[in-house]
C-alpha cells in the first residue's frame, strides 16, 4: 500500500511542502541572479582605461575645445570590438574633470568616454577671484548665448570624433560612430536637453537638436523657463533618463526647486524615458567628480554613487548596445533596479 493510499492528507501536506520548497527555491535563484546583475552593473568593468588630455581646435568657430578621454584598452583578441562613444558636459564652472565617476566607470565597462570643457562656462569664470567677483561672474555666463556655444561644442566634438574614426586615430579606431550618446551636469544637463531635441521658448526655434546623438542622460536637468513646457520638451523623441534628488534645488540663488528638474520627463513623449529621484541627493554629487569645497557630506553620499553608476550603465547598455537583459533589469520594477532603491526614492518609466 502507498503512502498516499493509506495517509491521504499526509500526502497532501507533504505534496504542498515540497511545491512550497520548490517555489521558494525557484524564487531565490532569481533573487541571487537579480542581486549578481545589479552588482555587475555596479562594479568596475573588465577594462582598463587610459586617460588621455587633448585640445581640439574647432578653425570654423576659432574656438577651443579641451577634451579629456577615457578609453578603454583593447586587448590583443578583440580587435573586431568596437566601443560605442558617450559624450559629456561639465556643469557651470567645471571642467574635464567634470563627470569623473561616471565617465571611467562607463570606460571600464567598454565605451569611449568625451569629457567636454566648455570654455566661456567652464573654471576660468571663477578661479583667481574673490567670492562676490566670482558669483556675480558665475550668473552671467549661465547665458543663452553660452548654451549656443556648448551645443555648438557638442556639434564639433562628434565631427571631430567621427573624423578621427576614419583617419584611424589610435583613440578613434576603434569606435563606433553610429552608437553615440549624450549626457551632462547641471548647465551639461541643458546642453544635453538642447542636443536632444528640446525646442526653445527664447529663441523659437530648434536649440541644436544633433541627429546622430541615440540615447541621453541628464543629471540635475531643469526647465528654466515654464512656458510652453509640451511644446518644449515634446521633440525629444530618442531614449532619456532624468536623474536628480530631493536636495538638488537651488544653484547661486537662482530659485530652482526639485519640482523643477521632474519638468522636463513629465512633459516628454513616452517611449524609453526614464525618472530617477534619489532622496538626500543634493546638487554637487551628481557631478561626478571630487571637489576641493564641498557643503556638508550627505549620508547616502556612496550609496548615490553606486546607484547612479549602474542605472547609468545599464541605461546606455540598453540603448547604445540593444542589451536586452540590461533593459529588463532596468525596467522590471521591484527585481530589478528598484530592488536597491528606498521607499521614498522615485523610479519612473513610460
């Protein structure tokens, strides 16, 4: 006689035991699985970087650019490889130092990164002066005519880029010119509005959208100006992630509020845009880079560091790469990135 002929119920309580052990296991491997993807995309990557520090020359515009590269070391049994390029723009004040976390931990993972200076906007507005010289100095180039010759920056640097591809420049040679993205701080973040398709309500007309640009990141973007927000926004077509936190308001008194740097996502078209608010993010850490002053360290400080890095990575291995289990971990709510963000953190898709 079987166990399940002479104990029924037995056989019953032990069938819905082993079904429940069985789940539990089954959810568990997908736990572990979603914790190793999160902490992959977290790590420094396989490659080793080389930085290099150039100045580019734009003779049309008579106008400088400094650049500093990060580029990944090919090795001897990958010469098929081919790295997509990521450009970046520092916010005002900065530099090629701007972005520094992010930019070499996207290089170690395989991408060419573009650090940008911005000359007009960048350290020279502040550095030799005293404090009231040197934020009057700061408002000032926070201009609409300096925002023309950052995306004019940006035109150039992807002709450059693309130029030097076909020359077979060693840093170029193996980059692919038909995977480029784009990304910035602050005033780097309107740049990057700008170059993306945002449609300005000064100038009535198209700020500088660039065609060859295929996925965007802005950290700490804002809409400056509230009119017509639909109409501003509502041409950035290609993918966009937004990233800010609730400490990331005001910049020299300028009156900006959280609510404001959310503006932009809201009134975007739907279609690969993401919203990342990271509570007690203030404005500097999403910078990326280390600061000689720094206002007081937040407790989140490295948390936010590792977060942005690898919900950055795995946003431009989505759109540059068409990673798919990228994508998945990025949009799958609460077994993917979600699972390591807090309970008042903003994760958002549409």
């Amino acid at each position: 006689m079987t166990v399940r002929k002479a104990f029924p119920f037995l056989w019953k309580y032990l069938l819905v035991v082993f079904t429940s052990c069985g789940l539990a296991f089954v959810i568990s491997q997908r736990a572990q699985a979603s914790v190793a993807t999160a902490s992959a995309y977290e790590k420094i990557g396989q490659y080793t970087i080389e930085k290099v520090d150039e100045n580019w020359r734009d003779s049309a515009r008579e106008r400088s650019i400094p650049v500093r590269l990060f580029v990944p070391t090919m090795s001897a049994n990958e010469s098929s490889k081919r790295f997509p390029i990521i450009l970046f723009s520092h916010g005002l004040g900065g530099s090629t130092s701007g972005g520094k976390a992010w930019g070499e931990h996207w290089a170690s993972h395989g991408f060419i990164v573009v650090h940008m200076q911005h000359i007009g906007s960048d350290e020279s507005v502040w550095k030799g002066k005293n404090g009231t010289v040197a934020v009057s100095d700061m408002k000032s180039a926070m201009s609409m005519s300096n925002l023309g010759l950052r995306v004019g920056d940006v035109h150039f640097a992807i002709d450059e880029i693309i130029k030097r591809n076909k020359e077979k420049n060693q840093h170029f040679v193996y980059a692919d010119i038909t995977k480029i993205g784009m990304s910035g701080h602050s005033f780097g973040a309107q740049t990057t509005l700008a170059v993306s398709g945002q449609i300005s309500p000064i100038t009535r007309g198209q700020s500088g959208f660039d065609k060859r640009i295929k996925s965007a990141i802005a950290l700490s973007p804002n809409a400056r100006n509230k009119s017509n927000l639909d109409k501003q926004f509502g041409d950035i077509r290609m993918p966009f992630f937004s990233i800010t936190g609730t400490l990331d308001g005001a910049v020299l008194n300028d009156k900006t509020e959280v609510a404001d740097r959310i503006l932009p996502y809201k009134h975007m078209p739907t279609n690969d845009k993401y919203l990342l608010v990271l509570a007690d993010g203030d404005h500097m850490i999403f910078g990326g880079h280390t600061l000689p002053v720094r206002r007081a360290v937040q407790p989140r400080e490295e948390e936010i560091l590792r977060l942005v890095k690898s919900a950055t990575l795995a946003f431009w291995e989505a759109t540059l790469n068409a990673n798919t289990e990228a994508a998945t971990w990025l949009q799958n709510g609460k077994s993917g990135f979600k699972a390591a963000l807090l309970p008042n953190d903003i994760f958002e898709t549409k």
